[in-house]
C-alpha cells in the first residue's frame, strides 16, 4: 500500500480536483416518460460506464449515478486523454518506490475521472479500488478515506467481495463512508454482506450467471442471473431491517433489454449505454414489480444436479446468517482469520483454499470459469458456482489494472 503525508495527500487532492467545481448544477438532463415508468416501478437507474461521450447519448433526468470499474476506467485511460495528466500527477509524488507510485497515480486517475462524471452529470459515483488492495485492510480503509475526502457527497466507494473487503468495507461504514459492495453473484454472498458489512449497495453480476450456465452447456442460461438477483432482493431486505441504514441491491452485468423488463422493481439498476439504449427503443413504458417473482430455471436433463449446486445462487441457508451473525458480533482482525471461521462452520467453499496454479487458471479462463475443471469440488463443497465467478471477476479486473499500470509506468 502507498503510504503518503497528509500534506502530500492534499496536495493529490487539490490536483485532482483543479479546473473541476462539482458543486455548480450541470445542464439539465432532459426528462423522459419511458424511464419515469421504471422508477415508478421502483427502481433507481445508474449507468454502468466510465465513457462520457456514450453516457451523454442516454443520459435523462430520471438517472442519478454512473459506476466505474478497473475496466470501464482504462478504456479510458487507454484512449491516451490523461497521459499529460498523468505526466503532472508524477511530478507531484515525492520519492517512492515505483510500485507504489504506479498506485498512487491509478487512485489519482480514478477520482480525476469520477470527478469528471460528476461534473459533466451531477449525478454521484462509484469509484473502485486498486486490485492490489483487495487482500490489504490498511489500504482499504485508506483510500477509501481518501476517495471521500476528495468528493464525500457524490463518490461511492467500491470495495470487492473478498473476506478482507467485509472486513475493510465494515470500517469504511463505521466512518460514515458511503459504499458499494462489488463482485458478488448469489443470494448467500450478499445476506453474508449486508450483515457484516452493511454496505449502502452490493450487487449481483446476473449477465455472468446466465453466460456461466450457457457457455458450459449446462443449461440455456435463461433466467439464472434474475432468479438470483431477485432472491438476493429479498434476502437483503429481510437482512438490513436491523442496519443503521437499509442495504440496495443492484442489478448489474445486465446484457439485454428484456433483464429490464425482468427486473423491474430492484433497487437499482446498473446498466451499459447499449443496454439501456435497447431497452428504450424496445420496450413499452410499463413496468410493475416483480420482486416477488421466483423464475424457473433448468439445466439440461444430462447434467448432474449435484456437480452444479445451481441452487445455492438462490438459497440462503442458516449456516450462512448464523456465520455471519456471529461475524457482526465479534468481527476478527483479519480476512485470513474470517477465512478460517467460515472453513469451521462448514461454508469454506465462499472463501475457497486455492493453490497459485488453481488461481493461475481461474485467470486464464476469463470471466466465465470453465465448470468442468471444477465439477468434482463443486461436488465436495470445496469451491461453488458464486466464489468461482468471484475469483474471475477479481481477476478479470486484475488483468485491466495491470493493463492501466503498464500505461503509467510508460509515462513516468
């Protein structure tokens, strides 16, 4: 983790935030009777991209919020707008060792571009953490400090779903730290989030789900990503009634115009420039709640139910609440520790022990696992779909940080 003075840190602030006032009100967006019958319906609309010039093409009064991501944000970094930028912040750092100076200007890039949104729409932002930080609690709480110092009305802090990141994201709460609780894909995940954590948001990555299905020819795919994240609505309901503040689930990874339709009435939807602009050209402008919906899903009558557990992504069992319960009450000081806690009470397989070569390959594969690599520990209860899918999304994001860092460490 880049440690730096509080000196030079507001120094970092004051650059990131020059030639930007967030607090003068943009244009006004113009207002639109097609999303105004989805939020009647329920539903917060945020977009899910980091490219101004596509947000502005959907962008409506009836939307308050875009999320970032380490993918979305080196797209843009890539398209070369910040090299000067990043030029400037370099000059700035004092001396530190180069690792740690790459970190420091992904952050400074990170709340640059959030803090363009922000201008640019008025809306607020999820702005996500370095990969790096993901095993590292100090980090976490540091720079999620950091991220609020420089915007705390409109930043939304993204922490990922690692045992560290409940830990880390349960702090960042406890300072009053509005935050978004990422890369989660079942029911279970999020209820064990909304208790130990109470996040203000998590969501469900459904696109993921429905393709994990699909391109392992386990099923069609369809509906496994709504049904879980319409299980996951109401687990999170029951689970924050007791929290400061009530936890929103959100719908995100969406790829269709119909997952609109589908969903209508989650807390929040994340959606892509491209999806939202299906689902306004495709769609009537009808929606009602489907909350309480429970979708049929099928495998293919060749699959062993067992070697998939596709159930889990919808069910929240005892063991889970009364684990993570039992967190809340007496947090541990350390992801490692949690870890362990849950192999004791029988859900190790959400925190699942991995070799390097195992991790190696979960990379390799991309966002979507390949399930027969993995059917036999599926079987044992050793690894499940949601940790699976977890473990690639962390990676995936990995991949994209890197990429962005390579970019930083030419310019500097």
């Amino acid at each position: 983790m880049s440690s730096v003075s509080t000196r030079v840190a507001d120094t970092i602030k004051d650059l990131v935030m020059s030639g930007i006032d967030t607090k003068q009100s943009p244009k006004p967006a113009p207002k639109d009777t097609f999303w105004q019958a989805l939020r009647k319906a329920g539903t917060e609309l945020w977009l899910d991209t980091g490219d101004i010039d596509e947000a502005r093409k959907v962008w409506t009064a009836e939307m308050t919020a875009l999320t970032t991501n380490n993918t979305l944000l080196n797209r843009e970094i890539q398209k070369g707008i910040y090299d000067d930028f990043i030029k400037q912040a370099n000059k700035i750092l004092p001396e530190m060792p180069r690792k740690e100076r790459v970190m420091e200007i992904a952050f400074i890039l990170n709340a640059r571009h959030g803090l363009r949104l922000v201008q640019e729409f008025g809306g607020r932002v999820s702005v996500e953490l370095h990969t790096d930080l993901a095993d590292d609690l100090e980090g976490i709480v540091s720079y999620g400090k950091r991220f609020h110092a420089i915007s705390p009305d409109h930043f939304i802090v993204k922490v990922p779903l690692t045992a560290t990141g409940l830990l880390g994201a349960r702090k960042l709460r406890e300072l009053g730290i509005p935050i978004n609780f990422t890369l989660e894909f079942s029911a279970r995940q999020n209820a064990l989030a909304t208790i130990i954590a109470k996040p203000n948001y998590l969501n469900v990555f459904l696109g993921r789900l429905n393709a994990y299905v699909a391109d392992n020819g386990l099923g069609s795919g369809d509906l496994v990503g709504e049904k879980a994240t319409l299980a996951s609505q109401r687990a999170v309901r029951t689970a924050s009634k007791g929290n400061p503040e009530p936890t929103r689930q959100i719908a995100a990874s969406m790829r269709g115009a119909e997952q609109v339709e589908l969903l209508a009435g989650v807390d929040v939807y994340t959606m892509p420039t491209k999806v939202a602009h299906q689902a306004h050209e495709t769609l009537k402008p009808v929606f009602s709640d489907q909350t309480a919906k429970d979708y049929e899903v099928t495998l293919k009558d060749s699959v062993d139910p067992t070697a998939v557990r596709i159930e889990d992504l919808w069910t929240v069992g005892n063991d889970v609440l009364n684990f993570a319960r039992e967190i809340d009450r007496n947090p541990p000081s350390t992801g490692v520790q949690l870890a362990e806690l849950a192999h004791r009470a029988g859900i190790g397989e959400l925190f699942p022990r991995l070799s390097a070569e195992e991790l190696a390959t979960i990379a390799k594969d991309g966002k979507i696992p390949v399930h027969a690599t993995w059917k036999d520990r599926v079987q044992r209860h050793e690894v499940a779909v949601d940790s699976l899918l977890n473990l690639a999304g962390l990676a995936s994001f990995t991949a994209d940080q890197a990429d962005l860092d390579h970019r930083i460490e030419s310019l500097i």
